[in-house]
C-alpha cells in the first residue's frame, strides 16, 4: 500500500468520524425526549414539580386561562391558572399559583399558603399572603439544570476536548518543528534506535515528578526567599513538566508520521517535518474521536477508550524517557555511553580481519627474566 | 488538509457555543415576618456578586437572584419550625468547574433581612464580591467564611444589643470592615490567608473592644478612632507591626494615652510575612 494512499484513508476516516459526530449530535437533538406527557398542562406542572423553587400542583386546580376567585369564594386545596392572570378577592387555604401571568391579590384576598408566579409578578394590591410569595421568570429545571451530563452533551464534550487538544498540539508541533527541529529529531531518533530504554527511562521520570516537585519545595522552604518564590516555582514545574511530556509526545507523534508517510519522500529529500507530524498527531486524534463518539457504546467504547489512554500513555512515557536520555535533545543517544567498551589493549594483538588485507601483527611477549638469560 | 480543517473547527465551534449557552433565570421570593422572633439565615454562594441589607418593614426576608440555569440550580427554603432560611446554589452544583465566568460575572443575589429581630447569619461564599451593609440591622452573631473574594461589611448603625460572635475568615482577597464598633462585638475574629484587611474600629461603642486578628502574607490596616487605646499583643513571624509611639509592656504594644483612654482595643493573635498598620482617625 502506498504512503499517500494511507495518509487519504487516514484524513477521510477522521472526516468521517467528525461529520458522523456531528450528525449524531444532530440527530440526537432532533429526538430529544419529548414531554412526558402531551398535554402543556400536565407538562408544565411536571416542570414546576421538579423545579427547585417551584410547588406540586394537581392537575385538577388548574384552570387554562385566567381565573379569579370571587369574594365570596372560600377554597380548601389549591388555585391555579396556566397562561393567564390569577386574581383573589376571596380565600385560599392552600397555596396560590400563575403559570404564564400574573398572581394579583386583590382586596379582600387572602391565600394562607405560598403565592407563585412563574413568568409574572405576585402583586399585593390590597390582599394578604400568609406564606412565600415569590416569582420565578421561568423554570430552572431544563436540559442542563441536572448536574449530570446527558450522553448526547456528554459525547459532544469529549469530542470538542479532543479536538481543542488536537489543535494545541498541532500549534505546539509547529513552533516546535521551526524553533527546535533538531532536538524533536535527536529525540525521535533515540527513541527509534532505544525504545524500552526510553520507556523505562520515562516510567522512572513520571515516578520521581511528585518527589522532584516535594523535594524542591522543601528546599525553598529553607530560606525566606525560597518561601516566596514556591508559588511562582509550582507553576514553572509543573509548565515544565507538561513540556517534556508534550516535547516527547511530538517525537513520538513524528515517527508515527513517518511510518504511515513511508515512501512519500523521496530518496535523498529531506522529509517534510510539519506535515509528519500533523499526520501522527492526527493518528492518535482518530482513536481519541473513535473513544470519544463510542462512549456510550458499552464494552466497545471501553476498550477504545483504553486504547486511546494506553497509546497516548505510552506514547507521552518514551517520548519522555528519550527526552531525559537526549537532556532535552541536545545530546544524541550515542553519545552517552551505556556500558564501558570493552579493554582494547588486552587483545590488541590479535590478528584482525584479511579483508582489509592488513598484516598480522605478533602477540606481544614479556622480556626475558634475567634468570633465564 | 482543508476539508479535515474545516471539519474540526465547526466541531469544535459547535461543541463551543453548546457550551457557553447560558440561560438567565430570575428569583424573587420574599415572605411576610409575621410572628417570627428570630431568624437564622445560611447562604452558600459561589457565583457573582451577593449583597445582603435590610427588608422593607413588613418582610421576614426578600431574596431576589439572578442565575444561570444551564449552569446553577439557585433555590430558597424556609423551616418556618426553626425559623431557618436556607438560600444558594444547590451543592450538587456548588463546583467551581461548572460555573463558567459569564455566570460569575453576572450571577447575582441579594438578600434583605427583617429589621427589628436578632439575626443569625451565617454566609459560605466562593469567588464572589461580597457587600454586607448590616445597618439597620439586629445582627446576633455573624459567620463570614470565603474563598477567593472582595468582601465588604459595613456596620451603619449601632447595632441594638451586642454581638455574641462575629468571625470573618477569607482565604484569598480583600476585607473591609467599616465601622466595626457599632457591631458591638463581644468577640471579633478576622483572619486573611493571602490579601489585605482594612478593619475601621469607628461607631458608637464604649468599653473594651476585643479583637482576634490572623494575617498572613497581606496586610491589615486599622483604623482606630483617635479617642480610643489599642493594645497589641501579636505574635509576629516575619511581620511588620507599626508601633511608633507605643511601649512595650510584657511583649504588649500600648499606644499612648492607652490607660486615659474611654474605650480600649485589645488585639490578639498573629501576622506571618505581613504588615500591620495603625491610622489614627478622628
């Protein structure tokens, strides 16, 4: 299979993914839970049941319209009107309440409950409420009154998370590649050439970040300079460490680039770094946007959001561990030794391959004791 | 690379407005005093500004709040058998991860109080600015917890019998407390973690006034009426404490005239990397 035939399925699989998220969310909006009920009525009294300033209300005491209770008029339960204005001249023992207008107290009105208004006012024009009067503009209760996400906003935010990351680090891999090119290749290529070691070298340094960040606390703490400068210095450790980890995730993004842009370049071109990068980068943006949009799929959105986690893990863990072995990618993995090279002296004498046709040279022997002279 | 590119961004742009929606509600809620003697209020708050001040005379309270319904759930409730108010965002939403700035920026509650019955009132605020014009008002005892916020206490009248508690402890931000005297406090505990306090002790008190101040990495001014004696027993760890024309007695600052004085300020307590300092007012 060719690179840029790779590179084509890879940016439609992602075009697909982000058009099917959006039609998803489209169509999910669109069969929205309609009210449980048919009736506005019913459903009204639904959302004033659950709204937290709101009261319980018998569908029977509602009457659509306005409505006023007459002076002569002494009700037990409760009063009510949907789209229209409640006026009292008379009692109420319960509780008094407008969805859509106004409740108006008129002289002579008396409710020994709670007056409510939702979308009006509670008016006192002469007439007494024994309990609460209070007015509401409109029900709390909605689509995102729950502090709990639906699945649909749910999904919807993952995705948006994802891409927002996604366009960070796409920013971030351009002025990495303009400004520090050669340490994001000297990185990638430790990383190449000495893959478990930067692993472990990068698992130790995830351990040690917390002792690290403790360790140079307590240091500052020990002068009152320090102690000033701790709030200033948590922040830099921690900007710093997220650049390693982000610095190293980019290498590693680079060479997932490479691989799936094989055979693009041509011998002897210097490949281009950018776009290898925003290749690799969107690599790991299709398993995020694939976790992401499966979420609620079950076992499959589990194992696709454990795929997602463990590759970004790992990913981010060796880039770390190259950038701790390159010191930030100034050094080459060759450089730093990993064991001492064996003594050369010793076997010196040893006659060395004939290819090159070099003469055979002699083992080298001890002088004679003077004994044996 | 352009289709890909437009493709992200409407996602992105999309999930971007869903989110930043916002759905103003208002609140207004008050309730006739009735016979209630007494009122216990408890305000929790963490999303724009909150005021708290006297009602109109035949009103136990009167809440009246602006909030974000996509984002808070702000709700009211009365025990009428412990005469309790309970007023703020419902604490299964009370996180500052919800609260977007929009809705700090404009969210708002304000709260007046019956006159005329003791108070006991007791506010949790987050990120909020805080104006508490307690004048006119019969305030029992006061609890003032906050996180990061500007809070400002004004005590415009004499309060009508004293104080058994006041404490006000703010973790980040500013406190003003003008005209702490007429709280007539029997106890007085302020404290800043980080930020500065600015404590008038002007009004109409008499007596001895003691004060427990805890500052830390700010400062504290206080402005102490001319005709009074402050005494300052603080202990002092990398503080500045300006103390010209005192005298030290047993580790006690005494300003001058400190025994002539009609009134005394007693301070207790501590300053760690702070400043301290006294204004003379008249």
């Amino acid at each position: 299979m060719r690179a840029s035939d790779s590179v084509r399925r890879l940016r439609r699989l992602t075009i697909g993914l982000l058009l099917g998220a959006l039609t998803t969310q489209g169509a999910r909006a669109q069969s929205a839970p309609q009210s449980p009920s048919s009736d506005a009525v019913a459903a009204s009294l639904d959302s004033l049941r659950s709204d937290a300033n709101g009261m319980t209300l018998d569908r029977a005491e509602v009457q659509s319209g306005a409505r006023t209770v007459q002076a002569s008029e002494h009700l037990s339960g409760d009063v009510a009107s949907y789209h229209g204005a409640l006026q009292i001249s008379g009692t109420v023992d319960g509780n008094a309440a407008a969805i859509g207008g106004d409740v108006v107290l008129l002289p002579g009105g008396h409710v020994r409950g709670d007056a409510l208004s939702v979308g009006g006012q509670v008016k006192l024009a002469g007439g007494t409420v024994d309990g609460e009067m209070r007015s509401i503009s409109g029900f709390s209760v909605g689509p995102l009154a729950g502090a709990r996400l639906t699945p649909a906003q749910a999904t919807r935010r993952s995705l948006s998370l994802a891409v927002a990351c996604y366009l960070i680090l796409v920013a971030m891999a351009l002025a990495v590649s303009f400004f520090a090119r050669g340490h994001l290749e000297t990185i990638g290529s430790t990383i190449r050439t000495d893959f478990s070691r930067a692993f472990l070298f990068g698992l130790l340094g995830e351990i040690a970040i917390v002792p690290l960040f403790l360790l140079s606390v307590v240091a500052l703490a020990i002068t009152i300079v320090g102690i000033l400068l701790i709030p200033f210095a948590a922040v830099a450790f921690a900007l710093g460490v997220m650049g390693a980890l982000a610095l190293g995730f980019l290498a590693m993004s680079l060479l997932a680039g490479d691989a799936i842009m094989r055979g693009n370049t041509a011998a002897g071109d210097e490949r281009p770094v950018v776009s290898h990068l925003i290749t690799g980068l969107s690599l790991f943006l299709v398993l995020w946007l694939l976790s992401s949009a499966s979420a609620y799929t079950g076992l499959v959105g589990s194992v696709l959001r454990l795929l997602a986690v463990l590759s970004t893990w790992i990913a981010a863990t060796v880039g770390l561990g190259a950038l701790i072995i390159t010191r930030g990618g100034t050094r080459t993995a060759a450089s730093v030794p990993r064991v001492p090279p064996p003594p050369a002296e010793e076997y010196a004498w040893q006659t060395p391959t004939p290819v090159s046709g070099v003469a055979a040279a002699r083992r080298p022997t001890p002088a004679p004791r003077p004994s044996q002279q | 690379m352009k289709p890909l590119l437009l493709a992200l961004l409407s996602l992105f742009a999309m999930a971007g407005s869903a989110d930043g929606a916002q759905s103003w509600r208002t609140l207004a809620a008050s309730r006739p005093r009735g016979s209630v003697d007494s009122l216990r209020v408890i305000v929790r708050y963490d999303a724009g500004r909150v005021s708290v001040g006297p009602a109109s005379a035949p009103l136990l309270y009167d809440v009246r709040a602006r909030f974000d319904a996509n984002e808070q759930r702000l709700s009211r409730s009365y025990d009428a058998s412990t005469r309790t108010l309970h007023v703020g965002i419902d604490s299964a939403m009370r996180s500052s991860a919800h609260a977007s700035s929009g809705s700090r920026a404009h969210g708002r509650l304000d709260l007046g109080l019956a006159t005329g019955i003791p108070l006991d009132i007791d506010l949790d605020l987050g990120a909020t600015r805080a104006v508490l014009d307690l004048g006119s008002l019969w305030v029992d005892e006061m609890h003032v917890s906050s996180g990061a916020t500007e809070t400002e206490l004004t005590f415009g009248s004499l309060n009508p019998q004293p104080m058994r508690d006041l404490f006000v402890d703010a973790g980040v931000g500013s406190i003003t407390i003008r005209q702490l005297g007429n709280a007539r406090a029997e106890h007085a505990s302020i404290s800043s973690t980080v930020g500065s306090v600015d404590l008038d002790l002007g009004g109409a008190w008499a007596g001895e006034m003691p004060l427990t101040l805890r500052v830390a990495l700010g400062s504290a001014t206080l402005r102490v009426p001319r005709d009074a004696g402050i005494a300052l027993r603080l202990s002092r760890r990398l503080a500045n404490v300006d103390s010209d024309g005192f005298t030290v007695r047993d580790g006690v600052y005494y300003s001058t005239g400190y025994e002539q004085a009609k009134r005394h300020i007693v301070v207790d307590g501590s300053a760690t990397l702070a400043t301290v300092d006294i204004i003379w007012k008249e």
